[in-house]
C-alpha cells in the first residue's frame, strides 16, 4: 500500500534539457540550484559522529560472504555447465556479479564500506569492471549526483528523464540499453576522447586515468575472447562479461526506486528520494541503500549504519514504503502518467512536525 502521506501534483510547463551543457544547466547555475545549499534534518552531533564511523569489520565480512558465494555459484555453474543444473547457479552468479556489485561500487566509491582506503578502492575497481562503470568517470559523476540531486542540467545520473523512455528502462533489465552505451564510451575513451558532459564535471587533470583505464579493461576484455575462442566455449564469456547484462534485473528495480516519479529541482532529499524496508536478503544484495533518504542526505555515513540514521531521522521523514511492491505501485503509474506529461510529478509530503527545507 502507498503510503498516505503520497500526493500528486504539477510542475513546470516547458520541456526539460537534461543535458550538462545545456539551457537547463545553464538556469541551474542562475538560480542557484547548482551547488546549493540542501536541507539536513537534526541530528545530535554526537550521534552523527558516532554514526559515521568507518570500520572494517562489517565491510571485510560482507564482502567475504560475497566473494564466496560468487565462487560458490559461479564454481557449481561451470560443473554444471552444458546442462539445465547450471541454470539456477548461473541465476544466482549473474546477481551478485551484476547486481549486488553496483551496491559495492557506489559504498566503495564513497569511501565509507571499509576505514581503509586501499580497500575501498580495490573493491571498487573490481565492482566497477563488473559493471561497466569506469571508475574515473563514475567517481566524479556520482559525486555530482550527491552534489546537485535530480537537479535538470546538472546530475548526470538522473535514471528517468521526463518523458521516461519506459522501453529503455524494461531493456535495461538485462542491460540492453545501459551495457551498449557503456562499452561505446570505453572504445571513445581508449581512443583518448571524452564527450562534452564527462568533460564538464571530470577534472582535466584526472582524463588521462580514464584513458588508461579504458585501455585496460579492453585488453582484459580480449583475454578473456581469446581464452573462450582457445578453448572453444562460451564459458569464459559467461563468467566475465555477459553476468554484467544478465545479471543486472535487480540492480535497475532498486534503481528506479531511489528517485523516479519524484519531484525535480528541489534542496530536499525527502522530497527526491525513497527509503523502503526491505527483506535482509535484498539489504544484504544492496548494502543498506534502500535507506536512500538517509543516505543523500549523510552520504559519508556507512551503509552499517544507515539504519541506525533511519531511526534517528524519521520523525522529520515522510513514512518509508513497507516495500518494493508498494513503491512500484506508485512509481509504474507516475512514470506512465509522465510519457503523457512530463510536467507531472509524486508530491510526498513531510509530517507536520518535521522541519520543512
């Protein structure tokens, strides 16, 4: 059920340029929506120290149970290969390679999963090659994502553009849209040219690391092409590679949840992202960032942790949606009602108590 505190309302009347170099990006910057100045709810900053406490500990086992179960599957997998008994493991392989390594990318990327950064970006990298993601430029985009949220012309992650191509959205499932795109940037990328927008947010000192980045990852790429052609079997390509489109169902339904539907140029997460409860196998699957409110909101708190935030802020937050199906019960009709209208959009409302941006 959709909680009450959902209601729907208008935005603006013109067509949105979702570009970073754009008209919009330019009416950002005028008024004052670029690098602005976001709502924080109140938390005592004893407990917000506490809170962003980075440890090791729950990271290096998390990541473990990871590491082990993608060998575990991706081991039975192989065994079985040829017959229908590597299916089911092929099923489980392709989520944690191609789901649950975005939720490893983003924490990771934050630097928050582990208190040590060489850690943070071993894991990272790794997380990144898995899903197509170059760590430069995924790196510098997302920390604009953080900085100017659903903010038209200048987030470069916005999943939904208004009108949402729902076609584009139901191919990525299976990476059909995104995995092309990814692999079209890396072969720009190894040719040493970067696109307009990567040049509008990635530092000129940092293209050259995704030059060289590109670069590797095709020449990994082809080792793993010539070990499938040496040995005469698609298994290499099953393992590496393909679990990246396979794999990705789950990374895009609790993707599109963080902020479809939602309101646009607003300085409040509350009203631009979801938090919802989840089962603690999805949790585990997607590193706590169910709790996306939270986590925009303190994003240098660990995915450990944001539970913990979750509690301390709720009383300012609208109520979490008890689940995925309740989400998607008003994010599918929000994202058919935009092909119609793109200036319509899910107003949530925040209780009376909370503080109000």
């Amino acid at each position: 059920m959709t909680p009450a505190t959902t209601t729907m309302t208008r935005d603006r009347p013109h067509r949105r340029d979702y570009g970073l170099t754009g008209a919009d990006a330019r009416r950002a910057e005028a008024t004052g929506l670029a690098n602005a100045k976001w709502f924080s709810a109140n938390v005592p900053r004893a407990a917000l120290k506490s809170m962003m406490q980075r440890r090791n500990g729950p990271a290096l086992r998390d990541t473990a149970i990871w590491l082990a179960a993608l060998a575990a599957s991706g081991g039975l997998a192989a065994w079985f290969w040829g017959s229908a008994w590597s299916i089911p493991f092929f099923g489980v392989y392709g989520v944690l390679y191609g789901s649950a390594s975005d939720s490893r990318w983003h924490e990771c990327g934050h630097g928050t999963a582990f208190r040590t950064r060489r850690l943070n970006d071993i894991v990272y990298n790794i997380a990144s090659f898995m899903i197509l993601r170059e760590p430069t430029v995924w790196r510098w985009s997302h920390a604009r994502h953080h900085t100017d949220t659903i903010i038209v012309g200048r987030d470069p992650e916005i999943l939904a553009p208004r009108p949402p191509d729902l076609l584009g959205i139901t191919l990525n499932l299976f990476a059909l849209k995104a995995g092309p795109k990814a692999i079209a940037h890396i072969l720009l990328h190894a040719t040493g040219c970067l696109t307009a927008d990567e040049k509008s947010f990635i530092p000129a000192t940092e293209q050259p690391k995704v030059i060289r980045t590109a670069r590797i990852w095709l020449g990994l790429f082809g080792a793993v092409i010539a070990l499938a052609l040496a040995t005469r079997s698609f298994l290499p390509l099953m393992l590496v590679g393909l679990p990246t489109f396979y794999g990705a169902w789950l990374q895009l339904i609790f993707g599109v949840t963080q902020h479809s539907g939602l309101a646009e140029d607003v300085l409040d997460h509350r009203l631009n992202s979801r938090t919802i409860h989840m089962n603690p196998v999805f949790r585990f699957i997607y590193w706590n960032m169910n709790y996306h409110v939270e986590h925009h909101m303190f994003p240098l708190v660990p995915y450990h942790a944001l539970p913990q935030l979750h509690a301390a802020i709720g009383a300012e937050c609208p109520p979490p949606y008890p689940g995925l199906l309740a989400a998607y019960r008003e994010i599918v009709p929000a994202l058919i009602r935009q092909r119609r209208d793109p200036t319509w959009h899910i107003k949530r409302r925040l209780p009376q108590r909370a503080v109000e941006a």
